[in-house]
C-alpha cells in the first residue's frame, strides 16, 4: 500500500541534547510536556537494542534519504518544546523536495490540536483538512 499523505503534529524526533534549539531548552518545564512525563516518554520509547538508538526508526532525521517520503503537512505550537524539532522535519522534507506544507500556531502548547474548544485548534484542524482537501481528496 502506497501511502498518500501524511500528517505529522509535533513530531517527536528524539533530537539529542546536544542539538537542541535555545527554545526546547527554554521550554523544558513546560506546561504539558513537563520533565517527569517526557522522561517517562523518552523511556518508553527508548530501544533496548542500544544500536538502534541513532537509526531513522528512532531518530528520524538520522534517514540517509527522503525522497521516498509521501507529501505531507507538520503542525507544531509556538509554546511547545517540539515545536522547533517539528520545523527541523519540515526543513528536512522541503530541502529533500517533499511536497510538505508547515503549520505553526503561535499560542498552541503540546496537545493543542485535539483541545476542541480552542479557537487555535479549530483553525489547525481547519488547516489541515483544507490541505487534505486540495492534495488528497
């Protein structure tokens, strides 16, 4: 099966500490994606095969290539500490000549796209079924 599109919402990347930006850093102790949960996260989906852990399938931008990438769309939140790794992403995909198109809202935090009720979240929503719409459907 041939995949269409795909729609990446804060991607996580598993960016090392080293690379992180001065906003991630910044946003560490955010108001969702606090130390303790993404220390549990980062634990959970750390490989036990330690090998693993700088290939693509854990971190994504260790890929020797992209071409084969569907087109896509990538939604990151201004006040989120993935926002700059989900810009990273889109830059790789773009750069590489993915058809790719970039979300950012400013006031959105980790977990705002399926917030409902936020006027932000309707918009993002809003925003990629429109894409959807014109690439897809």
């Amino acid at each position: 099966m041939k995949i269409a599109h795909h729609v990446a919402i804060y991607p996580v990347l598993h960016v090392p500490a080293e690379e992180q930006t001065e906003r991630t850093k910044r946003l560490l102790d955010g108001w969702v994606l606090f130390p303790a949960f993404t220390k549990e996260f980062d634990r959970l989906a750390r490989p036990k095969n330690q090998e693993l852990l700088d290939s693509p399938l854990y971190r994504p931008l260790k890929a020797t290539s992209f071409d084969k990438m569907p087109p896509g769309q990538v939604v990151v939140g201004e006040i989120d500490r993935l926002c700059d790794e989900g810009i990273r992403y889109y830059e790789t995909l773009k750069n590489a000549g993915v058809d790719v198109t970039l979300h950012k809202y400013p006031s959105g935090v980790h977990g705002f796209f399926t917030l409902y009720y936020l006027p932000e979240a309707t918009k993002a929503f809003g925003d990629v079924i429109k894409v959807l719409k014109e690439k897809v459907f």
